[in-house]
C-alpha cells in the first residue's frame, strides 16, 4: 500500500500543471516581496515620521536579510531532510503577512525593526523550497525559465513594479501604516491556493548505485563557491537599490515622491520581463555567457542615477535596460547549483548561496552603505552599487557551464563519433 501511494505520488504531471505550479509559487513569492519591499518604498514616509538616521535606515534591511539568511539555511535543509515541501511554504506564507501587519502598528524604530526581524524569519525560506517543487515538477528543459518565472517574475512584477505605484499613493492619501496593512491580505489568498490546488512533489529516488553528494562534496565544485561569492556581490547591489535608491532620488535629485515611485516601479517592470526571458536565453545559449554580459552591464543604473540630467523619460529607460541583471538571481542562486550537483540538494544548496548573499549583502552592505551616506552624502550608496556588480561580473568569467540543452549539443559530435 505504502508503495503504491509513492508511485502515486511521483507519477509525471502533465505541462498544465506545471505551469499552474510555477505560476502560483511565482505570485506567492511576489506577494512576500511586496511585503518586503512596502518598507523601502515607504521610507521617504516613514523616516521622518520615527526620525530615522540613514544608518538605521539600512539597519531594516540588515535585519531582514540575517533572519531571511539564516531562515534559508535551517527550512531548505530540514524541508530536504524531512522530504516535506508544500506545508512549510504555506506556514511560512501566513507569517509573513501576520508580520506585515505588525510593521504597520509600528511607533518606534525598535518595533519597526523587530517586525523586519520577525518578517525575514518568515519569508527566507520560501524561495529555496519552492525551487525544489519547481526542480521535482517541471521538465528539466524548461527547468531554468520555469525558476527563472518562480523567483523573479512575480517578486518583480509585484514587488519591484506594482508595489511603490499602490503603496506611495496610499502613504500620501491615508498614511503609510495603512501600506502595510494593504500589503499583508494578499498572501492569505496564496496560502489556500498552494494547500488546496498543490499536491507534496515526489521525493526523487534513491540510488544506492549513485548515492546523494554532501554538502561538503557539493562545495568542492566550483560552481557552487563562484554561485556564492556572486550572490554575496548582487545581493549587496540589490538591498542596497531598493534601501536607498527611493531616498537617493528624493532627497538628491529632487523628484517628488510619485515621480520616485514610477521610476522604482520601471526596475520591476524590467527585472518581471528579464525573469523568464534572461533564463529561457540561458537555457538557449547557456547559462555562462549570459551571467558574464548582463552581470558587467549592471553599472549602468548607478552611473545613471547620478549622472544622467536628460528627461525622467530617458533616465526611466536608462533604468530599464540596467535592471536586466535581475534576471540572474535564479541562475546563480538555485539553476546552476542544482545542475552542478546532486539535485536533491537543491533546497539546501539554494539557500546556503542564498544565505550566504543575504549575511554577507544583504545584512553588512545596507550598514556600510547607511554609514556611508551619512558621512559622504546619499551618493555613496550607488558606488557600492557599482563596485558590486563590477566584481560580480568578474566571478562569472570563471563559471563552468551547466544548461543541459547546451551540454547535450556539446556531447553529440562526441558521441556521434564514437557510434
């Protein structure tokens, strides 16, 4: 009986249903990052209202990022110990939203914080378990557009694009407690949708002829190390946009808050687009070239930031075309580690280089660039930001490639002679 439910469990869904669960795990996590940027986008609202430094300011996304990190590491590795993946998702989903409503009944910057803390523990891991569903459901040819879709098509689309267009008009009409609020329903929804519509994905094999890779074994591949070192370097880049960017265009350039708004939302807007098409390329040409292009083109938001005087239209382009590295954090966070290694690792491997982005970035880049700014200026922020992606692009020229597609065009001429 036991065995007939496991044959059950792991019989192939057919493409609707992959679509359906990439979809769903994508909007579930553009949800939580709706969540986790509300804060970023309702700073210019929220700073002078608890009289904020800019230190403090970077210490939100500190604190968010070391429990999100360490959250990572301990639910991806229990969740591939246990075999259990579509409960913790859903756990996590509630909590998530429960702390959304607590940053909005916030009144000092030791309660804010504390929500930020509480707020990463929920969220950190989703992603890595959600890409293990994706690895156990989905075909391995649309495997890196299908994580691509997971990870940045809704957390963009929502988080990046939609979320400062809604939230900022709303702190300017009714407060920015009620941006909170707005931002925590959703994410009910999503947590009945993935208990009722998923099923648990079927635990991949096992093969006493090829046992799993250890952690240790999975680090020793180079990959695995660049993926880290490159996630500590664009998870920097990242927190640190969308901590001081808003503040950097408002009180530097001297934009109005819904100018600010509709030019944050452009990075959303773009990294939704470059979610599936930067992946579905990889999955074309490889995942080694694309890293190396788009990781080196990431300079350009910065330097326009500080140094493009043209039209808000142009400048709102410019920011277009430079959110295109976006599309990469699938491939190096969950796509090249588990094409790597064992890919019944990959919910622990994703959020090991996960985590290691967001301790490293994602918790010390937002305090050194916070100082920063109060000792240079909000400029100081965005040279980290170029800095970050400069040496992010050099790790990339020493990745192994890893698409399967590409790999398999590679091998044919090989085994062509060899029959």
């Amino acid at each position: 009986m036991q065995h007939a439910q496991r044959a059950s469990a792991g019989t192939p869904k057919g493409s609707g249903y992959q679509i359906w669960v990439t979809a769903l795990l994508s909007l579930n996590f553009g949800i939580l990052f709706f969540d986790r940027n509300a804060l970023n986008f309702l700073m210019p609202f929220v700073q002078p209202d608890l009289q904020l430094s800019n230190t403090q300011v970077g210490m939100f996304s500190s604190a968010l990022s070391l429990t999100w990190a360490l959250s990572g590491l301990a639910v991806g590795r229990i969740s591939d110990k246990l075999g259990s993946r579509k409960p913790v998702v859903v756990v996590a989903t509630v909590a998530f939203c429960l702390c959304s409503f607590i940053s909005g009944a916030a009144s000092s910057f030791l309660m804010l914080l504390g929500a930020r803390l509480l707020m990463g523990a929920a969220e950190g891991g989703v992603m890595p378990v959600s890409h293990s569903m994706i690895v156990a459901e989905v075909a391995p040819e649309r495997r890196g557009m299908a994580m691509g879709v997971a990870q940045n098509l809704g957390s963009n689309l929502l988080g990046s694009g939609l979320a400062p267009i809604l939230l900022v008009p709303v702190a300017v009409a009714v407060g920015w407690r009620t941006g909170f609020y707005l931002a925590a329903l959703p994410g009910l929804v999503t947590a009945a949708l993935i208990w009722f519509t998923l099923r648990e994905p079927p635990v991949p094999a096992h093969d006493d002829a090829h046992p799993k890779v250890t952690l240790r074994e999975a680090f020793a591949h180079r990959n695995v190390v660049l993926c880290a070192l490159i996630s500590i370097l664009l998870v920097s880049y990242l927190v640190v946009c969308w901590a001081f960017m808003p503040l950097f265009l408002t009180k530097a350039r001297g934009f109005d808050p819904d100018t600010m708004s509709w030019l944050m939302a452009t990075l959303g807007i773009s990294a939704g687009l470059g979610s599936f098409v930067v992946p579905a390329i990889s999955d074309a040409i490889g995942r080694r070239p694309v890293m190396i292009f788009f990781a080196f083109f990431g300079v350009v938001l910065p330097l326009a930031a500080i140094y493009y005087t043209g039209s808000v239209w142009g400048l709102a382009a410019i920011f277009f075309v430079g959110w295109g590295l976006n599309g990469l954090f699938p491939m190096f966070m969950a796509t090249i580690p588990a094409e790597s290694v064992d890919p019944r690792l990959t919910a622990t491997l994703t959020g090991v280089v996960m985590g290691a982005g967001e301790v490293l970035g994602g918790v010390l880049a937002p305090l050194f660039a916070g100082a920063m700014a109060d000792v240079y200026g909000l400029t100081a922020p965005l040279w980290l930001m170029f800095g970050c992606t400069l040496l992010a692009g050099f790790c990339t020229l020493f990745l192994i490639e890893s698409a399967p597609r590409v790999l398999a065009r590679r091998s044919a001429p090989a085994l062509a002679r060899a029959i």
